[in-house]
C-alpha cells in the first residue's frame, strides 16, 4: 500500500492511514493544502495502532471545500490526495447536494445537446466528445448542488460521448449512466434523440381489471429463437422476436407461439447492458443478471451493436409486436447491484455514494455479487426512479420484476410503484422478496417479511414452491412437496391454494391475493421435470408427466398471480443444470423438438389458461373475497377439495396426488368442466383419475 492515504469521512472529520513501513508510521503534524493555495492545520484528536499501520483521526479548523482537489502532507513531506470517502453518506452531504433537476444526462435538441453530470466530490470535469470519429473536448461548468453542465451547438444526434471526471487526485473516463444508450459494450454513451423512438407505432393492450388477471410467461429474448429450428430470418436478436407467422413442423414459435399460448403476460430476462457477453460476437451467452449500465439496452440482441440507435428501435419494436398480439411485457431488472464497482460509471462519477460499505470500508455484499447499490440514498432513488420512468414511457413497457428486491429499500419500492401508477394504472411490480443481508435494517428492507408496508407489490412466493413441488435448492432435491408424492403436507396445500393469506403464521405471508406470485419454476435451480429426476427418480416418464400436468393445473387455478417458466409447458429439461446462467444456447433454447413431442401437455396449459380466463372464481382480487367464498379441505387419503362459490357459479376442484382413482357424488347440477386431460365432458359421473386433476361446476341459484 501507499506509505499515506487520507480520507475524509464526515465534515471536519479525517482519517489518516500511514504505513509502519514508512518511519514507523508515525507523525506528530498533518496539514491540508489545496491546489488555490489553501493551508490548513489538522489537529490530531486520536489514533489507532495496528500490524501493519496506524490510523490518525483529525479534525479541520476550517471546512474543506468541495469541488477543490486537496493534498495532505504529513510532518516527513508524504503527501497523498485526500479522497472523499464516508463524507458522502452523511445526512449533512445529502441535504447539501441533492439536486431535483431533471436534466442530468444528455438532452438533444436539432440545434444543440445539453450535457449534465452530478459529481460534487470532482474538481472539474471535462466533456469527451466524438463527432464523426472526431473528438472533441469541452471543460464543463460547476454549477451549485454539485452539478456540471456545458452546452454544445450543433446536431448532435449520432454523436457519442464520456466524461472525464477529476476526482480524489485523478482524472477518470466514465460513459454517463444516465444515457438511453452506447456504443458496443458500453465504450461510449450515445446522444439520443427520441423522437426517432416515438416515430415506431405502438398498439393498446386492454388493461387488466385486476392484477390477478395476469397469467406471465417468463422467457429470454435469446432462447426464444435462438435454436434454428425455430424459423425467423435472424436467431436470437430483438429483431427475432418481432416475425410473425413463424413455425418448426406445425407447431408455432417464437413471437407466433408466445401470442398462441394465452398468456397475458411476457415476462422478459434482463434486456439492459450487461458486462459478461462481447455484444461483438455471437458464441458467448449470458442471462444478463450482471448489469453494466441500468438503461441502455443491451446490443447482443441488436442487429448492428454498434449503432446506438438499433438496440432502442429493435426493443421498442419487439415490445410494440407483442402489444400487436395482445401481450404485455414485463422487463426482468437487476438494480440490486453492478458487475464490478472499479469499472461502474456509478463509482467512476461518485466513488462511495451509489453502494453500501461496512464501517470498515467493505463493501456490502447482500447480493453475492460483491456489491449492493444503497437505494436509500436520495440520489440514488432519484436515478431509478429516472430509469423506470423512461422505460415506461420511452418503451410502453407494462411491469417490472425485481431481482433480488430484498436489497433495495422500501421507501424506494413504494416510490416506484407510486410512480408506475401514474404512468400506467394496470402495470405489474413483483420481485424476488428474499431476506438478503445487505447493511440495511431489516424494517426498511423491500422483502417479503415487510410485505404488508409497500401495497400492490408482489413477491415469489416461496411456500407455494416448497410446498407444492418441494424444496429447490442443489442439497435438497430429493425433498418431495405435495404434488411430487409428501402427501403429509396436505394440510398446508389450503394456504398455497388462497394466495398465503390464510393459515398459520409460518404460511400466511400476504394481506392480499395480487402479492402472491404462483411459480414452481423460473430460470433459477432445475426445472419441474429435471427436479423429478431427482425427487421422482423411481417413476417412470408416464407418471412423472402427470405429475407434470397436475402441478402446472395447481399453479395456474391457484388464487394469486400465476407464473410459468419457458418450457415448463412441455416438461423442459436443462439436463440436470440448476443454475444455467452462462451454459449456452445448447441447454438453455426453446426445444422445438421436445415441445412438439410433449404438445399434448402445452394444449392442456392452454385449456388451463382458458379455464382461468373464464371463470373469476379462480382469479379473485382481494382477501375478503377469499375469505368469503374459497373453501379447501382434504381427506385421509390427501386429496384436496377446493371449492371456490363465486356470484354465478360453484366450481369444485379436485386434486388427486394418489395413485388411486376417486369416485365421487355431488348433489345434482354438477358437471365436469375439466376433466384430467383439460376437456368439458359436461359428465356428472365424477371420477378423478390417479396424479389428475378435475373442475365441476354448477350453477349459483342464490
């Protein structure tokens, strides 16, 4: 390490770290001077020994001013820059530079760009600009609140640009992570006009009336079409996504397939920058859960990734045909953290403010990704609330799926949905609701356990997945749930079933059915049937079909927000691959050919979804409702009997995990509607065939 480093972490507050290597590391005197000719003494009020070094604690007689580089010396002439550290969490710092402009970033105009950057720890910043592979430099004017700002004349349109950032002793290039776009992997931020992405038509959805009318489809942009076999012009871009009457054989695929399956919702893996995948070169995969900028889209799915232009057109497109075929798009984002803090335009323009650190300076690592971003932070907050709201408006996006939202806050949380409301009333928010242990405190993390404090929110909800298909993680695989052969656990299938908003403490999780979100399956662990070659490895592939079916039936009838995974349908495999995250097209595409050989199981999810749509009775939008009209019980034997007694009509599912058949007599009027291969027989015979399911219904004279 260096013989000195000084850091200043509150106001009129220092620390100083000198190495014993360096005299000891001892020094009865330390000053400040700054680079105008300001001196000031500090006076030590404590010091710290160590191993390796002693740490001074110093107070400043004078305030050190921002926007000024300083130097600390110390009494033998070492000298080192000192670095705005913890000063700028303080509430002091916040109050000081929040800046409630909406102007940061560039903002072109035919005639000239505004370009804004909010740094208030820089000593001056310098705008990068490149022209026609011409560059061009501009020194910026700090203006108060810590902003820089300069004005260039001209059309800028196709212009790309980054900054040069004068900071804590040295001078930094950093894209400008409020940008709409970049140049291939984030080398450069774009200029952007857009009115370019306001020329590409969109269509209305019809809006929901309830968030429980929702039924989501998760999938990736890449392993939609990425298998050739799946018929577009082009394999796995944004582009491929927006052909239409495309088919393998007879079967439909990629936008033609998600538009003939029924869902309401498509549910789309990260589509912003991410660092792992060379936007250059097509033989590298990712999920894209390592995001490098939070609003550029990223250019692997982009016909040409160095044109800034093509990625925001072809995912405003692709967004807009799947309107045009009556889906709405939810967009999978990943705010909890960056790829790498050294490299993050957020630490390149404002080290320490944009993540959490440890009184030790280390860096939270809530995430397991070696950051967490400190949503809590009014600036920060202020900067996802921009990148939601230009999504919404610049892509007519219809919902948000957090990733790991346990590390953000829940203040920020409910800002969002605040916002979101005002843009568009029937827009979906829903994330991974975990307990991560991020350096927030548990009351003001935006998890599950603190679901009753951000309303319209929903969360994965994990008993639903445990209980029902049993426990997911790599060491539990073997554990079986209720539809997989533990009929023991029959007696908490009635909380799955009303959206865990009834039960014991350990199962009621929400206050209202919208929070639930149904998933046995997501592109996270093994999927439905690689989970059965482990727990249900002594059936045959008969049997683990029906169980198969019977789970997708529970997810899809169950109260709540029913959600399934690509490939759930027709009992996708990932060959035994939990986390497939960078395993390539090969594991991770849409298998035409297994789809084609299980269709028998996406037409029953077809008629599941059908079912769902056509009787409100399975899609009740609030607690009371549940409470009132939802009845499950269980026999001896475990079946269960759901009986939901809406306005119009009794429904009565039965759901039968044994291998015996059931026979049953109801009083009169009630008839199949669903029978174990999804058909209306209209039957009053009712008989239950081993590992099925079946609907009755009759009609309410009341």
């Amino acid at each position: 390490m260096a013989s000195i480093l000084a850091y200043l972490d509150d106001f009129g507050k220092m620390k100083v770290h000198m190495d014993k290597g360096f005299y000891g590391g001892r020094s009865n005197c330390f000053y400040a001077s700054s680079d105008d000719g300001f001196n000031i003494k500090l006076v030590i009020n404590g010091i710290e020994e160590t191993d390796n070094e002693i740490v001074y604690d110093l107070t400043t007689p004078t305030g050190i001013r921002f926007g000024v580089d300083y130097t600390v010396w110390e009494e033998h002439g070492a000298s080192t820059p000192l670095i705005m550290r913890f000063i700028v969490n303080t509430n002091q710092f916040n109050e000081r530079f929040y800046y409630s402009g909406n102007d940061l970033g560039a903002i072109y105009n035919k005639a000239y760009t505004d370009f804004a950057i909010w740094t208030p720890v820089a000593s001056s910043v310098i705008l990068k600009l490149r022209i026609n592979e011409e560059i061009k430099t501009f020194p910026m004017i700090r203006e108060k609140k810590g902003v820089f700002r300069i004005r260039v004349e001209g059309d800028l349109k196709n212009a790309s640009y980054t900054y040069l950032v004068n900071r804590n002793g040295e001078v930094v290039e950093s894209i400008d992570p409020y940008a709409i776009s970049s140049t291939a992997n984030g080398k450069e931020s774009a200029v952007i006009d857009i009115q370019e992405l306001e020329k590409i038509k969109d269509y209305e959805v019809d809006k929901l009336k309830s968030a429980t009318d929702a039924i989501i489809y998760e999938t990736n942009v890449r392993d939609m079409t990425s298998n050739k076999k799946a018929g577009t012009t082009t394999n796995g871009l944004f582009a491929s996504l927006c052909e239409e009457n495309t088919y393998y054989k007879d079967m439909k695929t990629g936008l033609s397939y998600l538009a003939d399956l029924g869902v309401t919702h498509i549910q789309l893996q990260p589509v912003n920058d991410f660092a792992t995948v060379n936007e250059l070169s097509i033989n590298q995969y990712n999920w894209g859960y390592d995001p490098l900028q939070y609003l550029t889209p990223e250019g692997s799915y982009s016909t040409n990734p160095n044109d800034a232009y093509a990625r925001i057109k072809e995912l405003k497109k692709m967004i807009s045909a799947m309107h045009k075929h009556g889906l709405k798009v939810v967009l999978d984002v990943v705010y909890n953290h960056v790829y790498d803090v050294s490299s993050s335009s957020f630490n390149k323009i404002m080290p320490y403010y944009y993540f959490r650190y440890t009184d030790s300076a280390h860096l939270s690592n809530g995430s397991y990704c070696g950051n967490d971003i400190a949503s809590e932070k009014p600036m920060v907050r202020k900067y996802l609330l921009y990148v939601i709201k230009m999504l919404f408006e610049l892509y007519k996006i219809d919902g948000l799926r957090f990733d790991l939202m346990g590390i953000l806050d829940v203040e920020t949380i409910n800002e969002v949905v605040k916002l979101v409301k005002k843009i568009k009333d029937d827009a979906l928010i829903y994330g991974e609701g975990w307990d991560m242990p991020t350096l927030l405190d548990n009351e003001n993390k935006a998890s599950m356990n603190n679901a009753y404090k951000m309303a319209h929110v929903g969360y994965f909800n994990d008993n639903f997945r445990d209980i029902i298909k049993g426990k997911t993680s790599d060491d539990q695989l073997y554990e079986k749930g209720y539809l997989t052969g533990d009929l023991n656990l029959v007696n908490e299938v009635a909380s799955c079933l009303c959206a865990s908003i009834i039960g014991e403490d350990y199962l009621k999780k929400f206050d209202e059915p919208y929070q639930s979100i149904n998933a046995l399956e997501t592109h996270d662990n093994h999927t439905l049937w690689d989970k059965m070659h482990y727990s249900n490895h002594n059936e045959d592939r008969t049997t683990r079909q029906k169980r198969q079916k019977l789970l997708i039936a529970t997810t899809l009838l169950a109260q709540g927000i029913p959600f399934i995974h690509m490939g759930e349908e027709y009992c996708g495999t990932k060959n035994d691959f939990g986390n497939s995250y960078n395993l390539g097209d090969g594991v991770n595409q849409f298998d035409y050919d297994r789809a084609i050989k299980n269709k028998h199981i996406i037409d029953y999810t077809k008629k599941l979804i059908e079912l769902r749509k056509a009787h409100s009775g399975f899609r009740l939008k609030d607690s009371e409702a549940i409470i009132n009209r939802v009845i499950v019980t269980n026999s001896e034997d475990g079946v269960i009997y759901y009986e939901i007694n809406d306005s119009k009509e009794i429904i009565r599912v039965i759901i039968n995990p044994t291998f015996d058949k059931k026979e049953y007599v109801f009083e009169e009027g009630f008839k199949i509607i669903f029978d174990e291969d999804g058909n209306n027989s209209e039957s009053e015979d009712i008989k239950v065939a081993p590992l099925s399911l079946i609907v009755t219904r009759k009609e309410n004279k009341i």
